[in-house]
C-alpha cells in the first residue's frame, strides 16, 4: 500500500517512472472513468512512463509508445524495467561485461530494477538477480542514477 500511495499522492516532476501495480488496469483515451478504455493490462509490473498529472489521473506511454491514461491507484512507483533487444540479454554478477555470467533474460522479461549507476542496472526477476546494461532494458533513462 505504500508503494501505491506514493505513487499517487506525491507530485513529481514529469516525466518520471512507474510500474503497473495490479493484475487488471485499464487504460483510458482521457481522465475520466467516462473515457473509453483502449487497453486492459493484465500484468503486474509493466514499466511506465508518466507524461502528465491531471487530479488522479496519469497519461502514461509504454513500452511500443503506446499513450493514454491511468487511474494513479493502479500506478507503483517501483521501478521495473523490460528487456528489449534482439536476442537473451546476459545478466552478469557484477557490473561489466567482464564479471561472471549469472544469468540470461530473453526479451520481454520484466523485473524489478535497483543499483543502477555507469550504464548497469541490477535486474531481479523473481529472485534471480544479475546485472544488465542499461541499453537492454526500457525503463530507465540513458545514464540515470537509481539507488
């Protein structure tokens, strides 16, 4: 509860990240309940972008570029990440491409996201944990510093 609290209450500066906090969320084309609904998520954890705050509502994009609105209830502020690319993403057991190979996260995987600093982010999926690059990951911005 929380997590969601923070999501919804505290204003941030946008753009900022977010992950989808529920099972079944519906993304509506305005802010409003009265919009109709473009999509229905049914996965935990998706990444988010938030675009604009309007009351209790957040315009949101995702992945594919796909925009529209969220109730912020259905919003977390931890922050996930999916892997992008082509091909299984190495997952390593310290930041570098030189540290030993811990794991392998095929494109589409969704995991928590934490330690990211100098291009690596650690990546835990479900327990597994690795570090990954940041270029194999939508969910961070180029460079950012998550602690």
């Amino acid at each position: 509860m929380a997590i969601a609290g923070a999501a919804e209450g505290q204003e941030r500066k946008v753009p900022y990240w977010a992950s989808i906090s529920t099972g079944d969320a519906l993304m509506r084309t305005g802010p409003e309940r009265t919009y109709p609904a473009t999509w229905r998520y049914r996965r935990r954890d998706l990444p988010v972008q938030v675009l604009q705050v309007y009351g209790n509502w957040r315009r949101i994009r995702e992945q594919d570029g796909t925009e529209g609105w969220m109730l912020a209830t259905l919003l977390s502020a931890q922050r996930t990440a999916i892997v992008t690319g082509d091909g299984p993403a190495e997952m390593h057991v310290d930041p570098g491409s030189g540290s030993g190979l811990a794991w392998r996260a095929e494109p589409g995987v969704v995991g928590r996201i934490s330690k990211c600093e100098s291009g690596w982010c650690l990546f835990d999926v479900g327990g597994k944990k690795g570090y990954i690059p940041m270029e194999r990951i939508w969910g961070v911005d180029p460079g950012e510093t998550v602690e």
